[in-house]
C-alpha cells in the first residue's frame, strides 16, 4: 500500500503527472479517486475492493478530467487490456500517460464492503475467471505483492454453455426476460472504458437505429449493438454487469463474442496496442463454414 | 416535401406479361410523396424519356424512380433524361421489376406485389437522396516511373512519346537493369545490349525525360493526378554536369578488389566507378563504402587517406564532400518498374525463408547462379564470352543445370513458379553447346514449363538439336570432390540414383521481389502478397493497376515476368498513364465516404479497414487554434465507394453518399408493411 | 389477378399477424446484396429466365462491407421472417476486400445473434458471383423453405408489444435444470443470484 503511495507521491511531487488516478476508501467500500497533491496520496488504496476500471477514466472527452493534466492511472490486468484498447484505437498517446501496475490476485464479486474480502470461490467475482494477468505488463512500473491464482469460481464458460445448450427459442425467451427489464439508462455504456464514442451510435437520430423506448424490441437492439461494438474489444472487466442497476447478466454476451473471437480468429484481447483487433483486420483464409 | 415521379416500364412485354404496370402506378400515386405515376411502353426509348422530362417540368420533381430493368442497364440512360431535364441525376433511381421481378415470376399476383413492394423500397430511399455533383480534381500531366530496367525505360519511352514528362528514377548508377546484364535472350537468341542500348540511350536523351540515376523514393504524398514525390539523390561525389565519362579517375583509383556488382560478382572494380562499359548515363560514381578516402575519414583520421581519383580528374568534377540531396517533383501518376532479384541461396535468408546449405552455393566456386551464368556467357563478361569456369578458369566439359532453386518449394518459403528458368535454363544449355561442342550439358528439372510464342520450339531445340540431357528429378546435394563438382541427383521417370561429376553447376534460383519492396509499397500505399510482389487491383480485369489510384505496375515487381511479358506490362501502365493525362480533370463518381468531423473521435477503424488508404487525419483545434485532437478525413478523389469504412465507425460518423443510412434506413422500413 | 386480391401481401397487414402461421406460411425475406457480385448474379437469374420464389426483396449495396448489422436487425424488427447476406466470393471483391471485412463482422454477428436466440437458420450469408444466376436461385429457393420451416419470426416482431413478464423483475438468471448441477464451480444454491442481483437476495428459483 505505502509502495503505491509513494510512487505517486514521487510522481506527483517531480511533476511528472498532475494528477494520480486510484482507488481510495468511501463510504460504502472502495471507490475510484483523484489525487492531485502529494499530500493526499496517503488516501490510495488497492485491495480486492478496487474493482472500477479506472481505464474509463482516460476517455479523453472526458475533459473535466483532462483538465486535471497529465495523469497517472494505477491499473489491474483488466485495466491495462482497456488502456491497450484506448492506444490501439488512437485515444490516447502512450507517453501522454503514466500506468502504475498493480499485481492483482482477482477482485470481490460484491465489493461494497467496508473492509476487503478474503477471496473465495464464493466471494471472487466472476469476472476474474480465467484471468490470467497477475502482473500488467504494458506498465511503467509495478507496485504490491506478487499474487495467487483467484480462487476457482462459478464457470461463466458453463453458463454461456447451458445457454448455448438450449434451443434458440429458449435463449430468445430467456433473453426477453432478462432485455425486458432493461430501462436503456446506458450505465452499462458509460461504466465500459472502450465505449468512449463522442455520439453514440444509440444516439444517432437521422436515422434512429436503435429504438430508444425500453421495450424489449428496443432494448434487443441496443443490447445486439452494443456487443457487436465490443466484440474483439471488450476487456471482459466486468464493469457493465456491475453498473446495470436491473441485473442484465451482460457479461454472459461479452463472455460469449470473447469464446467466438478466440474460436473463429484466434484473438484474445492482448496488452499490446500494436495487436490489431479483430474486426476491421481480416485473413484471405479465415473460416467460412456458414457461408454457402 | 418529396415530389417524387414514378415512371413504369412495359418492358414491351418482358415486365408487363407478368406485371399489372396499371396496377403498379396505381398503387404507387397512392404512395406518400409520389405526385406523378405513369407507365409506358418502352420507358428507355426516346418517347419514354421524353415522357419523364415532360413529367419533371411539369411537376417540379425533386426525384425520379424509373421500374423497368437492372440499373446496370439503363440507371445511366435515365440520369442522363433527367440530367437533361434539368434535375440533379442523382435523384433518380431505378426499381427493378425486370430481372427481379417479371423475369423470375410466374404468378401475375404475386409478381405485381413485389413490383409495387419493389417501388415503394425505392421511392423512400429516393425521399433520402440528395443532390451529387461528378468530383473534379485537377490532374499534373507528368509521371513518375520508378526503375529503370527494361520495363521502367519502355514505361518512360511510351509516356514520353505520348507528349508528357516523365521522372524516371533508378537506385543504381546506371539504367538498364537485369537485362543489361543477360548475355543472349530467348526465344531469339538475340543479344540483349543489342536490343536494350538503344533504349537506354533513347530514354536518358528524351527531351521528354527526366532521368535521376543513384537516386531513390524517399517519400510519396498525395494522391492520384497529385502526387507529391520526394527523391533522394544519393550522393555520387562526382558533379554530374562537370564529368565527361573519360573513365581517367578510375584507371587512377587504387582499390581494386571490390566485387562488381555488374558480373554478378565475378570479376573485380574500382571504388570510383562505372557498372559497365555502356552505362547510361556514361558517368562513374564513388562508392563511399569501399573508397580508402572514406574509409579513412569513417575511421577519423585527421588527413585524407587517398585522393587519387581527383588528383586525376582534368574536369575537377569530384566531390568528395556532397551530401545526399532532396528534390520534390509534382507528379500525375506512378508506374513502379523495381524489378527483381535472384534468391541469394548461399547468403543469410531474410525471416520466412531457408537456404540451401547442401547445393554448396557461395562455397563451391563452381556453382553459380543464372545471372552468373549469363555473364560468363556474355561478349561483354568477365571472360570476353569464353566458356571457363570460376575457379581454375577451366574450360567445363559437363555442367550440370538445377532447376526450381527455390521455386515451387513450400519448403524453402517460396510456393510460386519463377517462370523464367526453363526458358532460360534452356537458353544457357544452348549458349554452353554452343560455346563448348563436345561438352555436356545436364538438366535437372521438375517440370519443363515453356508457354510463349516460340518457347515449347525453343525448349525442344536444346533438348533435340543442341543435345541437352533433361533429367527429370530433383538433386539432393551438391559438393566439392577434388577439382569436380559432383551432384547427386533422382532420376523420377526411370527411378534411379544419378551421380553426375561436373565442372560447374548452375542453379536457376527463385525470382524474388528487390529487397526494400515493402517500404516502398507503404510509402505508396501499395499491398504485396506473402512472398512481397506487388498487388495489382484485379487479377484479370485490371492486371497493371493497384488499388491506390493513379499506382501502376510494370514487369517483375508483379510477379516473376519476362522481357516480352515485362515490356508489354509497361505499354499497358503507359496507356492507362496517358488515358488519365487525357483529360485536364479526373472525373469520379460522387459516391464516395464523408465524415462528420463533429461526431469522428478519430479511433481510424476506418482508415484500417480502407482498402485504397483514402483516409487522411485531419488536426482538430480549439477555439485558440490548439490542436485538441484528430478525426478522420476521406479524400474524395481517393475513395472508391465500397462503404466498408461505414459499417465498421462505431458512432456512425462516417456517411456514402448514394448509400446513406438514411436511403438504407428508409429502404428497409419501407418493407415493413410488404 | 389484380393487386387488391392479394392483400396479405401487398396491402397492410393484420396487426395481430393472424393467419400468417398457417401451412400457406409465406416467409418474407430481406436480401442484402453487393451491387457487383450477387446484385449482377441476380440480374443474371433474370436473364436466365430461372424462375423462383416471389417473397424476396432485395436491397442493393455497393459491397458487403457496407453491410453493417444494424440492417438486419432492423429488418427483423420491420417484419422479415429471413435475412440474406450476400456478396462476392473471396478474392473476387470489386474492392478488394469488403468482403473479407464482411466475413468477419458476420461470423461474429451470427454468433452474437444465435446467443441471444435469434434461430442462425433465419439467416442467410452466401456468396454469389455475377455469373452465379443458378445459385442465386438456389440461395433464395433453399432460405424462403428453411425460414417456411420455421415459421413467421412473430417472437421477435412482437417484441416491443410483449408486455414485460409479469415476473419479479429483480428476479435472476435461471440455469436451465441440470445444466450446470454437480459443478464445485457453481453450487445449486444459485450462486450466481447471490453474487449478482443488486438487492442480493435473489431467487433462483
């Protein structure tokens, strides 16, 4: 912790960065901060708490935050594959931001705790599944203890495969059910860090081709653009599921586009921001099996 | 408010024996927006179109839908009517109720329906359309012809001829390229300098001609009909305008172990030197590289180590001090001639490629490659065209010719034919025959692949007339055996081990693209394939062109060529030059991409999906003029049209005019009550 | 025959749809195709004279690759039982690589759209070159049969009258029986309600 502490303290202090982007302790668990004076550094944290990707935060038309200056972002492995995702897509300039890595053994399924939890298969969110970053390695430098594997938790592999399982009839009822409750509030768009268009496209009028009012017509719509958007782009941070104030279980659709981009493309989203994603690249001999 | 126009064609009877073409326009005036509906006998004729004209003035038309055929037919015929009539042709589309529809259907009902469903589709799209003019960009009528082998100079020559200037720029010191080298050519067996010299000579005196020699692209800007071409001229320490090619400094010059290039490292040159007897331009340069001079200054020696070649030189033109130096030409259009090289299989291979450590090649002086062979072959070799052999500068009475070194062998990374070698591997068994007769000349070869007008005739002549032992099967090793060369060999027609004791052995190694292809076809926004030939835009239909317009390819840079194939490829790119010098302005079609600067956030998913690199970035600014970030910009003269560009912006920024989503939109919702 | 006898297909619709999941089912297609490849293939049918199934409209696009999802989801939504994709073979792109761009957004779109339960077999992605006459036919025959088979795609065009279920809104993802059972990585207990639904306390059940 203190190791975190004064490297941004360091960083803040030579005026290498104006502002240090982290975690700090809130009311109600951890919560995303933004230090701009050495003094305040004593105020980050990371624990398993520290779920927010802070990559979100980089956006650059974000300008109240731009404003801030050259800032400092502390970044898990999920974090590092976002701010990858912002280079690879000319948001950002590398030397224009500084990343202090953090070596992250998973985080909480249910972080508004007050004090961090041990990590279990019961209690690890079911976003670090699979995850195999304990150390980023795209950073300028890296704080904390080497870490263990998360802890083994409810397979979302198995779950997009009980759903794959079903006939499309009973994956379309299921998603009725669950798109019915979606209100198009767009937190899901606003917590993910690579969904970082100017206008969206759900905002578009001329022509409107995604149906606003939440039915589920509307909300098939949004849900189908929405991952198609991030399909080969989404970090799998998890950070939508988490923002959705009615439970959409998204992260089953993002798990799913990453199984088929890795099946059909070989792609996992990589650190690398000279890995070019997978749509908008193509190869002469890629699979056409369901093409007659 | 739309007024759109309906015009419904009979076809004769092709549309109207299964479409109601009444019931049609009946429906359709019924349609929101449509305040004319019509049908008529035979719309493309000159009544019919005189119909829609009429239609148009009298009803102030903002838009014309036609239902009559494919607009592959007759959407020019129409926007033409239209165009004449005052309207915008763009606003004009065609319904087609012919192929899709009347041709295709049986069931009058049900081929009526899907006539006024079809309408309907494009009436709304055509509610969408807005008002296009025909792109005009000015065209600089001067070309730039990159190599100057024998493709670049024929390129030059035809444009030359046709009346407009030419940049011809080559990276050595002399034009004339692989062929200058070439001792007898097939299927002729004429002398190469013979027929190429004249050339040369007629291209560096071409008032037309601008010739840059030792020089190369150093960076390619713009686009079609305005390029903007940076040329490095790499410095020659030998004043151009002050040389009078007496040839003085290089009888002076005292390093004279250096490789020569020309003879394909056969024979011996100065540091200050000319390629060959007929260079053109008749004028050394100095290879820094080599020179004693520069070696010495590279090692920092206070005083220069040598200086001889000036202290000859009468005219003072050596210059042992210039730099390299830039110049900018302003260009129409770009033919790229490089060429090719040999697969060096004796060298370290470049990534994806394996050498042939067991044919002995760079080891054994007696093995040779195919240019080595012509030298030797050549008036103008290192031999004076007597047939001795490298090493002891014997006469070789059996020499032994592998085919497919490289080629057609997944293997060594290389899958494609070369496409020279028999030929040429029949010509050098003739030159050997011919030069040595009772010398004994075996091939080793795959298949004999011999396509050409005169070539079979050819091949079979050294086979039958000059005695040439064809050996089909591969040769697995070649090495030194006392002063023999010896090569073991299959035979696979009659199943059996060939061991051949040669003299000399010559390898027909692979044809590859000129190092440094890559960072050329990226300065032109030019793709190569795996093995880094050059992309041409369609294989069949545009075989000279590449997708970046006003970009054509001549000769081996392609794909392996010959001399006829190369030199026909360079007329083609001439024509095609000449086609677009034509005219004072390029004519494109307006459908083309547009970006919305506003809601662009510059991530360039566009620019990585275009397929001719017509997207630029463009600086976006703030209110005090701060660069505040970049957005995309499609350069209309540029862009091709596809939409893929389109479909892939996230926000759906960019918009094809002709194609908009508002036309797609309108399309698609149109169909909501079929 | 006159248009007016025709009005399930021509004149506006039942709005309940009635009827149209009879035997004389006829799918309604939206086709979109390239304006090189298959639009000319098309043409091509027709000079052929090679006769075919009516219930396909088509839509013309310069390339594939201007073919972006959205099209086909809105023509679900507009009333299309079945959706055609078509354009060039590869290699043979007017633009030499639309299709290419294509055949990845598709592969990626078809599986998305197969996820959240949208039958694949309502789809159709082909390639139709311009001399292709005879396969266009075939594609068109072969998807308006497939997608008869399956029936008017009234689940999806019904979406945005379907009253939200009158289910606990809150209530969680329902593992069909069995299919994760037995697992230590997901306890029958409904982990996944307990570690998603925001009030914590959802019922699997």
């Amino acid at each position: 912790m203190s190791e975190l502490q004064d490297t941004a303290r360091r960083l803040l202090d030579e005026g290498l960065v104006q502002v240090v982007i982290g975690w700090e302790e809130g009311p109600r668990g951890a919560r995303p901060v933004f230090v701009t004076s050495a003094a305040d550094c004593e105020r980050l944290i990371f624990d398993a708490r520290c779920v927010h990707n802070l990559a979100t935060f980089l956006n650059p038309r974000r300008s109240q935050i731009t404003a801030l200056g050259k800032a400092a972002v502390v970044v898990k492995g999920c974090d590092a594959k976002a701010v990858a995702g912002l280079l690879r897509e000319a948001q950002l300039e590398r030397a224009g931001i500084v990343l202090i890595g953090v070596r992250c053994g998973g985080v909480a399924g249910e972080p508004a705790t007050l004090a961090p939890p041990a990590l279990s298969a019961e209690t690890v969110s079911a976003r670090c599944w699979g995850c195999d970053v304990r150390e980023p390695e795209s950073v300028d430098m890296l704080v904390g203890e080497a870490q263990p594997e998360p802890p083994v938790t409810a397979d979302l592999d198995e779950r997009v495969a009980a759903l794959d399982a079903l006939s499309p009839a009973e994956r379309f009822a299921f998603w009725t059910k669950e798109l019915s409750r979606c209100t198009q509030c767009y937190a899901c768009r606003q917590a993910c860090p690579l969904c970082c268009c100017e206008r969206c496209i759900v905002e578009k009028t001329e022509p409107q081709w995604i149906e606003t009012s939440p039915h589920p017509r509307g909300n098939f719509a949004w849900h189908l653009t929405r991952a198609q958007h991030l399909a080969g782009r989404c970090v799998g941070c998890g950070e939508c599921e988490r923002a959705c104030p009615v439970g959409i279980p998204l992260g089953l659709i993002n798990r799913k586009l990453q199984q088929v981009v890795y099946e059909l493309y070989g792609y996992t989203v990589s650190e690398d921001p000279a890995v070019p994603a997978p749509i908008g690249a193509y190869a002469t001999d890629d699979t056409q099996d369901f093409i007659e | 408010m739309s007024r759109i126009g309906v015009f419904i064609c009979h076809c004769g009877e092709n549309i109207a024996r299964t479409v109601d073409c009444g019931a049609v326009a009946e429906a359709l005036r019924e349609h929101p927006g449509v305040v004319v509906a019509e049908d008529y006998k035979y719309m493309c004729s000159d009544p019919g179109q005189q119909l829609i004209k009429k239609a148009i003035a009298d009803n102030d038309l903002t838009g014309v839908v036609v239902c009559a055929c494919s607009p592959h037919m007759h959407e020019k015929t129409f926007r033409r009517a239209a165009a004449q009539a005052g309207l915008n042709p763009f606003v004009v589309e065609m319904a087609n109720i012919r192929e899709h529809c009347s041709w295709i259907h049986d069931d009058r009902g049900e081929a009526t329906a899907k006539a006024i469903d079809t309408a309907r589709t494009i009436v709304e799209k055509v509610k969408h359309n807005k008002p296009l003019q025909t792109i005009r960009i000015p065209v600089t009528k001067r070309a730039l012809v990159i190599g100057g082998g024998i493709a670049g100079i024929q390129a030059a020559l035809d444009i030359a001829d046709g009346g407009h200037e030419v940049v011809l720029v080559e990276k050595e010191a002399s034009i004339g390229g692989h062929m200058s080298q070439l001792s007898e050519t097939f299927p002729t067996l004429d002398c190469s300098q013979c027929i190429l010299t004249p050339r040369m000579v007629e291209a560096y005196q071409h008032p037309r001609i601008k010739l840059y020699t030792w020089s190369e692209v150093e960076k390619v800007d713009g686009y079609i009909g305005n390029f903007s071409v940076t040329i490095r001229r790499k410095a020659r320490s030998v004043d151009e305008d002050l040389c009078n090619g007496c040839g003085d400094c290089q009888a002076a010059c005292p390093s004279r172990r250096i490789d020569s290039e020309f003879d394909a490292g056969l024979s011996r040159r100065p540091a200050i030197y000319t390629p060959f007897p007929q260079a053109v331009p008749n004028m050394p340069v100095l290879d820094r590289e080599h020179c004693t001079l520069f070696k010495g200054r590279r090692k920092g020696l206070a005083k220069d180590a040598c200086g001889k070649c000036k202290e000859t030189c009468l005219k003072g033109a050596i210059d042992y001090d210039g730099q390299d130096t830039f110049v900018t030409e302003e260009i129409g259009a770009i033919v790229v001639a490089t060429g090719f090289q040999l697969y060096d299989i004796g060298r370290e291979q470049p990534a994806g490629l394996k050498g042939y450590g067991e044919y002995g090649y760079g080891e054994v002086p007696d093995v040779i490659d195919g240019l080595q062979f012509e030298r030797l072959a050549s008036a103008s070799g290192p031999t004076g065209g007597e047939m001795l052999r490298p090493s002891d500068g014997a006469e070789p009475k059996t020499v032994v010719f592998v085919k497919c070194v490289g080629s057609r062998d997944p293997e060594k990374g290389m899958s494609y034919c070369s496409k020279i070698c028999c030929m040429y591997t029949a010509k050098h068994t003739m030159l050997y025959k011919h030069k040595v007769h009772d010398g004994r000349a075996v091939v080793f070869y795959m298949d004999i692949r011999a396509a050409g007008k005169g070539y079979d005739e050819f091949s079979r002549r050294a086979i039958e007339e000059d005695g040439a032992e064809y050996i089909r099967g591969r040769v697995s090793r070649i090495f030194r055996d006392g002063d023999k060369v010896k090569v073991w060999g299959y035979d696979t027609l009659s199943h059996r081990q060939v061991v051949v004791d040669a003299d000399m052995v010559v390898l027909a190694t692979a044809v590859r693209p000129q190092p440094g292809i890559g960072e050329l076809a990226q300065k032109l926004s030019v793709s190569y394939d795996q093995d880094g030939f050059l992309n041409e835009a369609h294989p069949k239909l545009r075989p000279v062109e590449t997708n970046t317009a006003g970009v054509y390819l001549a000769g081996a840079c392609q794909a392996p060529r010959d001399i006829p194939e190369s030199v026909a490829m360079a007329g083609a790119t001439a024509a095609k030059v000449l086609g677009l010098f034509s005219a004072d302005e390029l004519e494109r079609d307006p459908s083309v991409a547009l970006v919305d600067e506003r809601t662009c956030i510059g991530c360039f998913n566009c620019e990585h999906v275009c397929p001719y690199g017509a997207i630029e970035h463009r600086d976006v600014c703030d209110m005090e003029g701060h660069v505040c970030g970049h957005v995309a910009y499609v350069n209309p003269g540029v862009c091709q049209g596809c939409g893929t560009c389109v479909a892939v912006c996230p926000s759906k920024s960019v918009e094809l005019a002709g194609f908009t989503d508002d036309q797609v939109y309108a399309e698609i919702n149109a169909l909501a009550g079929w | 025959m006159s248009v007016v006898n025709q009005p399930q297909r021509s004149g506006e619709r039942a709005p309940d749809d009635s009827g149209r999941a009879t035997a004389e089912f006829e799918p309604r297609i939206t086709a979109f195709v390239c304006n090189w490849c298959t639009y000319t293939g098309a043409d091509l049918a027709g000079t052929s004279r090679l006769h075919m199934a009516s219930n396909v409209r088509i839509i013309r696009l310069p390339c594939t690759g201007r073919i972006d999802h959205v099209f086909i989801v809105k023509a679900f939504e507009r009333g299309a039982d079945g959706v055609i994709v078509s354009g060039c073979h590869p290699a043979d792109c007017h633009y030499t690589a639309g299709n290419y761009h294509a055949r990845r957004r598709f592969g990626v779109f078809r599986e998305l759209l197969s996820f959240l339960g949208v039958d694949p077999e309502r789809l159709t992605f082909s390639w139709v070159s311009a001399s292709e006459g005879g396969k266009w036919a075939d594609v068109v025959n072969e998807t308006i049969e497939r997608v008869r088979r399956l029936g008017p795609f009234d689940s999806y065009h019904g979406l945005a009258g379907a009253a939200t279920p009158a289910d606990d809104p809150f209530a969680r993802f329902e593992m069909p029986a069995g299919a994760t059972g037995g697992t230590a990585a997901a306890p029958a207990d409904g982990h996944d309600a307990a570690s998603q639904a925001p009030s914590g306390t959802g019922d699997a059940s």
